[in-house]
C-alpha cells in the first residue's frame, strides 16, 4: 500500500516537472508562493527560534555543573546544537504545520469542488500548475527562513543566558567563535533544501488524490502534516548520515 | 462532430459503460440523458478524457481522442469549453481573472484586447459589469453563467455541460438553455449537455441519447421522445406527474 502511494508520489512528480505552459505565470505563481511560505513565516519562525536558543543555553548550563568544564562551551555547544539540528529541523516541523495544511486543504478543496478537472479540460498541466511553483518557493524560502532561524536562536541563547546569569556575556561570545566549523552550515542547509521539497510535495501528493468532501479534505490535511513530520525526521537521520 | 464507439468503462467490479456508441454533430444541441447511475457524467468525463475508457474510440473531427499522448490531448482540450455541474470556478479569483485564466495561459493578447474579450463573454452571459466579484459572492445562476463564459472565451469548438440546471430555480434553469442553444448555433460549435432535467429534454434536445444501466436504450429528438414505447424512456420521461397529465398534449 505504502510502495503504491510512493509510486503514484512519483508519476506527481514526473508530471509537476513537466515543461510549464507559459513561464510568466508560472513566476508570478513562485513569488507569491514564496511571499506565503517565506515572508508569511518569518514571525512564527523568529519567535520560536528565539526561545528556543533561550531554553537551550539554560538547559546546557544546569546539566554542565562542573568546574572542569569552561562556561564557554554553553555558547558552542548551543551554537553547533542550533546550526545542525534545531533550526532546520524545528523550522521544517513548524513548516509543516502551517504550510502543509494549508497546501494539502487548498489543492484538496480545489479537486473535490473539481477546479483540477476544470483546469486540465483547458489543456493545463495541473499538477504543474499547482505544485511547482509551491515547490520552487519552498526549496528557496526554507534554507533563509533557516538561516535567520540560526542567527535567532543563537541570538536568543544569548538573550537568555546572560539574563538568567548562567552564563556572562563574554563568555557565551567567545563560546560562539570559537573552533566554529563552516561545514556545519552547509549541512544545514542540504536539510532545509530537503525540507523544504518535502513540506510542499509531501502535502501537495496528499491534496491532490483527495476524493470525497469536506472530511476527506481534512483527514488529507491531517495525513499530509504526519507523513511531512515523519519523512522530515527520516531525512535529518539520513542526510546528517551522509555528510557528518 | 464528435463520434463515440462502443465505449465500455468499469470501476473495481461494477461495469458503468457497457458498450455506448453516438453521434453528436455540430450546431445543435446534444442531450445525454438518464437517471442517477445510468453512466451520463462517466460518459462525458470518458469523453473529455478525465476518465479512461476500457474500450472504444472518442473521434473529434476523425481525430482519435483516447490514444493521443498527452501533448496531442493538450492540443485538442484548448478546444473544448467546459461548464460544470457546481460551475468549478477558481474561488481565489475574481469573475474576470476566472474568465482571463485561458485567455492568460494560451494567448499573446494584450491586457486590453484579453479585457475586451472578458467584457464580450460577459455581456453575452447577461453579466455585464460584474467583473470584480467573486464566485462566493455569486448567485447559482451567476455562477454558472460565469462558468459559460469563461468555457466560451477561447472560442471552443466543442461545449461540454454537466448538469447545466442541478440547484436552479425553473426560470433560471430555462435562461440557461437558452444561452447554451443560443451559442451552439451562433459560434456552430458541438455541444454536448448532461442532464436528467425535462424541461432542457423538451426544450433544447435536438438529439438525445438516452442511457439506462449503463446502456444506449434510446436516441432521437424532442420531438420524438414522447412518442416512444419504450418502457424505461417512458418511465424517466414521464416519471413526474406535471408530466404524466401532460403526456398526451406532446
């Protein structure tokens, strides 16, 4: 059932690819996708990013109480924690939520109110149509809403170290420069890219082949954040396999 | 003309089409008419290609319709005009991005020239100036005017309907008709109209084709169906009993 689903996942894909009808539309599909996915997150993501890195320094601090271990390692070891693993993971989750609910109900409403139908009776590629742009916006907008996600929580492990005094200002700045591994970005940035395909596909897919009503719709919804979470999860293990 | 041969089409077990053949010629109206689950909207989704026919042959003018590749389909679908049964209008665009959408994708016209057209469909669907609202902000009857202009606005050689009168009041049913008639034979294009409504049978049914369980039982004119002595025709016809006492007056 499931190699069925990933198989008919696939034929999607091949058609989403499929030469656009005419690419003028298809830009100003992108931007606006983008302006939704991207711009329309930036508060969610800078808010959660912030506390986040906050949460995280305090919690580095209480488990490292003893005096052989520098006070500086809090600011690494958040800042490493930060790059590699919280912000393009906790950014894609969030993602998930709020833009593969909203594609999987927005492609599923238009099929079963047979919008799809109407579309392809015109001679447009629908899945092309519908999909590309969203999926063009996502592998853009994910790495720089994870990008700012990283400067946020290290900014905001700052914030809240120094304030509750685990740790002094100088101290989580020199933690934060220092033995810093350019790498670690650019394995960052490989999962949001991977992210961000799967936020938008993964929802889109589920949209897509939505048959019934109303229900229907929103069990897609449903279905569309759980398997997006899941394959998030399964392709942080697998891509930080790969490159570290 | 569009010619249908022998077009069989099952779901799991259950055999929708069982061998359905017809005619349909251009600039008059073509009525495929049934009860719930006689296969009317199966057939026009097969037609149109939104379902896949298990066997048989869709000809639009000798061009053989289920075996082209996706490219030739695109070709001959920018030739089609479609109205929905709930209009399928784009919910997130205004009356005239909706009628503007083909005109968009498939056109180099410029703004003005694509606007003029808009305002053409318009006026010829009785909704001059309502250009700036949107589908929810419409009638039933609006929706589906909309829905025929913007299936008019390529300048479609063939005019599919689904249900075009499902949720309309009588009067509007009949305005409906009217203007499906009306440009079938003004832009001579090959209209074909889903409906089990017997006012649009009477009314605009230049040739019919009746499907019951999946099969051609009957086909003919408006003129003809009343005098038929088919017993499954007579009973859909006649079913209500408006048109039981006038049965006779046909």
């Amino acid at each position: 059932m499931n190699f069925t689903n990933f198989g008919k996942y696939l034929l999607l894909l091949k058609a989403v690819f499929r030469r656009p009808e005419k690419f003028k539309i298809y830009l100003k599909a992108i931007f606006k996708q983008m302006d939704f996915i991207g711009v329309g997150s930036i508060g969610l993501i800078a808010i959660i990013s912030t506390f986040i890195g906050a949460v995280m320094t305090l919690q580095i601090a209480f488990q490292l109480v003893s005096d052989f271990i520098p006070k500086t390692i809090i600011g690494s070891v958040n800042r490493d924690s930060s790059i590699l693993e919280l912000s393009p993971t906790i950014t894609a989750i969030v993602l998930a939520g709020k833009i593969g609910s909203a594609i999987s109900s927005e492609i599923g409403t238009m099929r079963v109110s047979e919008q799809i139908d109407a579309l392809e009776i015109m001679g447009i590629n629908s899945p092309g149509y519908l999909i590309l742009p969203k999926i063009l916006a996502g592998i853009t907008m994910v790495p720089l809403l994870v990008i700012m996600s990283m400067f946020l929580s290290i900014g905001g492990g700052y914030l809240g170290g120094t304030l509750s005094g685990a740790v002094s200002p100088a101290e989580y700045i020199q933690g934060i420069t220092t033995d810093f591994n350019p790498y670690t970005i650019v394995v960052a940035l490989v999962k949001a890219f991977v992210f961000g395909f799967i936020i938008t596909s993964v929802p889109a897919y589920e949209g897509f082949y939505v048959k019934g009503g109303a229900l229907e719709v929103a069990q897609a919804s449903t279905r569309a954040v759980v398997v997006s979470c899941i394959s998030i999860l399964a392709c942080d293990y697998i891509v930080t396999q790969l490159l570290l | 003309m569009i010619e249908i041969k022998d077009i069989y089409k099952s779901f799991g077990d259950n055999e929708v089409l069982k061998g359905i053949s017809g005619k349909f010629e251009a600039g008059v109206t073509n009525l495929i008419i049934g009860g719930s689950g006689s296969g009317k909207t199966t057939l026009l989704k097969c037609m149109i290609g939104l379902h896949h026919p298990e066997q048989g042959s869709v000809e639009y003018d000798g061009r053989e319709f289920t075996t082209m590749n996706f490219e030739e389909k695109i070709e001959i679908r920018k030739e089609i005009g479609m109205l929905f049964q709930g209009s399928a209008l784009f919910d997130s665009m205004t009356v005239e991005e909706n009628i503007m959408f083909p005109l968009n994708m498939f056109t180099e016209q410029s703004r003005k020239e694509k606007l003029e057209r808009v305002n053409f469909c318009l006026e010829r669907v009785n909704l001059e100036g309502k250009n700036k609202l949107f589908p929810a902000e419409l009638s039933g009857g609006m929706k589906k005017r909309v829905g025929i202009a913007r299936a008019i606005a390529m300048n479609p050689k063939y005019l599919f309907v689904d249900e075009p009168n499902s949720g309309l009041d009588p009067k509007t049913s009949i305005v409906i008709d009217e203007l499906i008639k009306e440009l079938t034979e003004e832009y001579n294009t090959t209209t074909i109209v889903v409906t089990h409504d017997m006012n649009s049978v009477m009314g605009i049914g230049d040739y019919i084709l009746f499907l019951h369980e999946g099969k051609k039982f009957w086909e003919g004119s408006n003129k003809e169906i009343a005098h038929t002595d088919i017993q499954e025709l007579n009973d859909f016809v006649f079913a209500s009993r408006f048109m039981k006492a006038a049965k006779g007056k046909f």
